[in-house]
C-alpha cells in the first residue's frame, strides 16, 4: 500500500494534516507523520529499503535545523516518484520568492496554504491532483489506445507520444513483446502494416493518419457550420483565451489546432508560467480548464492532425 507522509515540527500543524489524510485517504494510502525531519528521513530510507511505495511527502516550508524545500529534496533522493508539497503559512510573503524558484527548478510540486477552515479550500484539491498525478505515472491504467510497432520503428512512439499530449492512456508494445503479440493473434492483424493501433472499443487501424485516428477516437476534424465568425489557428493558452472572449460576445468561433489542445501546457513537460498560477494549479489542469472553457456554448476545437508539423 502506497504511504502518504506528513512532516511538521509544529505538532498542531502535524496533527491536523495527519487527521485529514486519514479521514480522506486511508482506505486506499497509509498515512504516517512525524515532528522530527531526522526521523521523517530515517523513515524515508526504511520504506525504500523494504521496497515500500510512496506517493507524496508533505513538508511544512519553515522548520527548525532544516526548512521544508531542502527537506522534500533530500526526500526525492530517497523516493523520486513521490510527489512533492509544501505547507505555507497563509500570509507568509517572504516565503515567495524561494517557493516560485523551488517549483521553477522542479524541487517542489506544489502547496497549500494553513491554516483552514476546511481542508476542502485547498489541502484536498492539491493532495488529490498530485496523487492523481502520482497515480497516472505509477499504477495501472485503462489504455483507450495500445500501439503495435517494430522494435525499430518509429512511427509508434511518435503515435503514442501525440495522444498522451492529448491526455489519451496509451501503450505502446514491441511486436516482440508478450502484450503486442497477443493483441495482433487476439484481432488476426498481421505485421506487413505497422503501426497498428488497438482502440478500446475494438477498432483496428494500420498505420493510421493523425486525422483517422483522431475521428477513430471521437475527435471532431471537419467544421459543422458553413461559416465561422472567429477562426482562430491555435489551441494554445491565448488561442484559447481568444476563443473564450469571442464566445462571451456571442460570436461562433472555430479553433484549428495540429497538434494538442493547450499548446505548451500540454506538450511540455515543465512549463514556468504555470508556477506562477494559483495554489496548486498543474500544467495539466491549466490546460484542461483551457479546454472546457473553449468548448463550451459557441466555441468549438477542431484537431486538424498534420504530420511534420513542429510542436510549440
């Protein structure tokens, strides 16, 4: 079982934390806590050296001997799958500038702020998008797509690298491997065409286009309407921004996007900008929202896929 740990020399604040963890997670996380960073850290090596699993280590930012950023860096030696997040004193505004360097420089995942009137203001909402994070890179999956390819092929990970960047589960399997070879024996495909590419619902397609595999998974290619108030080329952060305030004023608006829906936020892996947004808003998230927004009411995206197309 994946454990969630609490560190905070000030036992009020430990106290609390460990309390909510538990009522909310301890079904499916064991949570342990610790006043003490020496202890939390000789803790931290005993689960790693028993092969123990951890998901998340909370820190306090201000902490006697050894402050929380350096403490959560010595902790990722320790476990670098476990995500990262810090406790901040509401109104501590000298905590600032070293907060937006650490999650500038990837040494933090995100924070919240205490103290609260209800862990649902912001400790459950960060908690729960870092385990959901934790849990997309760590745990089982249900893949929509799995790809079939060459050992040396390169067409397959170009393939499964464009989904995930459009938040499609893909795996991608060797036709060497165990799992592709049974796929390809369980839909009779044979290897003269590769990529092959396996959909949820059972849908084959060989080597397929950016376009039929993005209808094949219910993406919308063509426009609906003869005529578009607004077209805007581009779904990243501004096109969707643009998309939104055209919406707002009652304009149809369509927005062609190559590649992925939130433009930097969804095609790289650290985005700065990002650290500067609102307790515990992720890339992610950011571009999700993005999304929503963009096709609400009268705006519409349209993934028009085109091979060779360079990413921003």
């Amino acid at each position: 079982m994946p454990t969630l740990f609490a560190v905070a020399t000030d036992e009020s604040i430990r106290a609390s934390v460990g309390l909510v963890l538990r009522r909310r997670y301890e079904p499916d996380y064991r949570v342990a806590d610790s006043g003490d960073v020496d202890d939390a850290l000789r803790r931290l090596a005993e689960y790693r050296d028993a092969g123990e699993e951890v998901a998340l280590v909370v820190a306090s930012f201000r902490m006697p001997g050894c402050d929380g950023i350096p403490f959560l860096v010595a902790a990722h030696s320790l476990h670098p799958g476990a995500k990262r997040v810090l406790i901040i004193d509401v109104g501590d505004v000298s905590a600032a500038e070293d907060l937006s360097q650490a999650l500038t420089l990837n040494l933090v995942d995100s924070y919240f702020g205490q103290p609260w009137a209800s862990p649902e203001e912001e400790l459950y909402p960060v908690v729960g998008e870092a385990l959901r994070v934790w849990a997309r890179e760590h745990q089982l999956r249900y893949d929509k797509a799995m790809i079939i390819d060459s050992k040396s092929g390169l067409g397959g990970a170009r393939m499964r690298g464009w989904l995930e960047r459009n938040s499609v589960a893909t795996a991608l399997w060797s036709t060497d491997d165990a799992e592709g070879r049974a796929l390809l024996e369980a839909h009779a495909v044979d290897t003269d065409i590769l990529p092959v590419v396996v959909l949820y619902n059972g849908t084959v397609l060989a080597d397929p286009t950016d376009a039929e595999l993005a209808e094949a998974l219910g993406a919308s290619t063509h426009p609906t309407r003869d005529r578009y108030d607004v077209a805007i080329v581009g779904a990243g952060p501004a096109g969707l921004a643009a998309a939104v305030y055209a919406g707002s004023e009652g304009l149809c608006a369509v927005v062609v996007e190559h590649d992925a829906v939130g433009g930097q936020a969804g095609t790289k892996l650290q985005d700065p900008q990002l650290s500067r947004l609102s307790v515990g808003v992720t890339r992610r998230r950011a571009r999700g929202a993005g999304k929503s927004s963009g096709q609400s009411a009268r705006r519409r995206v349209r993934h028009r896929p085109q091979r060779g197309c360079p990413t921003r």
